[in-house]
C-alpha cells in the first residue's frame, strides 16, 4: 500500500515538473540558436558573429572596374557589384554591376575600353548599360559571373555597424569597417575610411546586405559617403516609389 502511494507521488512530482523542464529547454535552445547564426538578425547596431564569413561573401560578389582610356593618363579604377538587376545588353553580359559614375565616366561615348575583375582574377570585358551622372552611379553589363548581393530591407540608421568592401587603392578585396554617422534621403554619411579605388563597391550592413555605394571622401571632415539604395531608385532601377525605403511617417 505505501509503495503504491509513493509510487503515485513521484508519477504527480514527474508530471508536475515536466512543463517545466521543457519551458527550460526552450528557453535555453532559443538562445543557443541565436548564437550560431552569423548574423545578429534585427539589430543593426552590432558586428556580425562572424565577420570572416560576412567578408569572404561579399568580397565574390564585388569586382574591380578598369576604364582604359585613349590616353593612358585618363585610366580610371574603381569597384563595382553584382546586382540582381536585368540590363538591356542580351544573353552576352547576363551580370549587372552597380558602380560610380566617375568610374565609368572617361570610357562614355566610345572614349575608353571598360573591364572588370573578380578578386584576383582575369579581366572580363563590360558595357555601360545606364548612368545617373546626378547620383553618381552606374550599372554596367559584364559575362563575368558573379553571385548578386542581397539588398537590405532595413534603412541603415546612426550607429549601424557597416563594412567598405572593394579595390582601395588598387589593392583587390580591401576592406574597412566602422558606422553610420548619419545621412540623407540619398547619401549615407559613415565612419568607414575610403581610398580612390573604392568607389563603386559595396557598403553593407552586419548581415552582409547592401546599403549603398561607396562613393566619396571627404578632406576635411571626419567622415565619407556613399550614395543609398534610394538613390538607385532615381534611374538605375525601377522602385516602386522615388525611394527604396519606405519611412513611417
């Protein structure tokens, strides 16, 4: 008899604590999770987990842009990246590339010879495919196959964790990183510093996604810019409003 009694006992004491035990367990898993992905989803503010990843991708969707003018004093490099973006030159140069104006400017109207590179890889021919001399931004067409950065949904804010990838200085793959200082309806102030040889490339935020396109220094100023996704939206690709991302106003 008693044992029967302490047998029911134990069997109440086990399903009284079991709720709690699994309530434990998912309280311990859901952090667990979160520590393995490599990028702090919804927090715009800090490094990703691993940045080593963050870089390695970004750097085989960015490439370095030669414009090989007539007169070999007018040759011009810069960055570029891959977009998931048609362009109008056919099944010969299927990859979209968004860089800077002045990259591409001096190799406009048949004046010069346009390339492009994957990280240290062989050159590619390219074509000029639309320009927003205004903005500062370019697509180009190229047979060179690169996999399309991910654009990001969330307008970078003061503060946001960003990484420069691109060709600084002319040496392939550079990259810098610091934070958004502030910006405008189409410029992104930032922290990162930048070379001549980055314009064009990728700014891109702790999940590797971009936020704009490196696009100028400052001399006397403690920061530099690059041009945001709006700012694509004004010619270079179609938006479903004059800017990309929508503000709750």
């Amino acid at each position: 008899m008693e044992n029967n009694i302490a047998q029911k006992v134990i069997a109440f004491a086990t399903i009284l604590a079991l709720p709690f035990a699994l309530g434990a367990f998912v309280l311990a898993w859901a952090p667990a999770q979160q520590f393995h992905l490599s990028d702090p989803r919804g927090d715009g503010y800090v490094p990703p987990r691993s940045i080593e990843k963050l870089v390695k991708r970004v750097q085989d969707s960015t490439a370095t842009v030669f414009c090989k003018h007539t007169d070999p004093e007018k040759n011009t490099l810069g960055s570029a990246w891959a977009i998931d973006l048609e362009n109008d030159q056919g099944d010969k140069y299927p990859t979209t590339l968004i860089t800077n104006h002045h990259v591409i400017d001096d190799c406009l109207n048949g004046k010069g010879t346009l390339t492009v590179a994957a990280l240290y890889g062989k050159e590619f021919p390219a074509i000029i495919d639309n320009y927003d001399a205004e903005n500062d931004l370019a697509s180009i067409a190229t047979s060179l196959e690169l996999k399309p950065l991910k654009l990001s949904e969330y307008e970078p804010w003061p503060g946001y964790w960003v990484a420069a990838i691109g060709s600084a200085d002319g040496y392939e793959g550079s990259v810098a990183f610091g934070n958004v200082l502030n910006g405008s309806k189409y410029e992104v102030l930032i922290t990162v510093p930048l070379s001549h040889g980055n314009s064009g490339g990728p700014l891109v935020d702790n999940e590797g996604n971009v936020v704009g396109t490196n696009s100028f220094g400052q001399i006397d100023e403690q920061y530099n810019g690059a041009m945001s996704l709006n700012a694509l939206c004004v010619k270079i690709m179609k938006c479903e409003s004059d800017i990309y991302w929508k503000r709750d106003d």
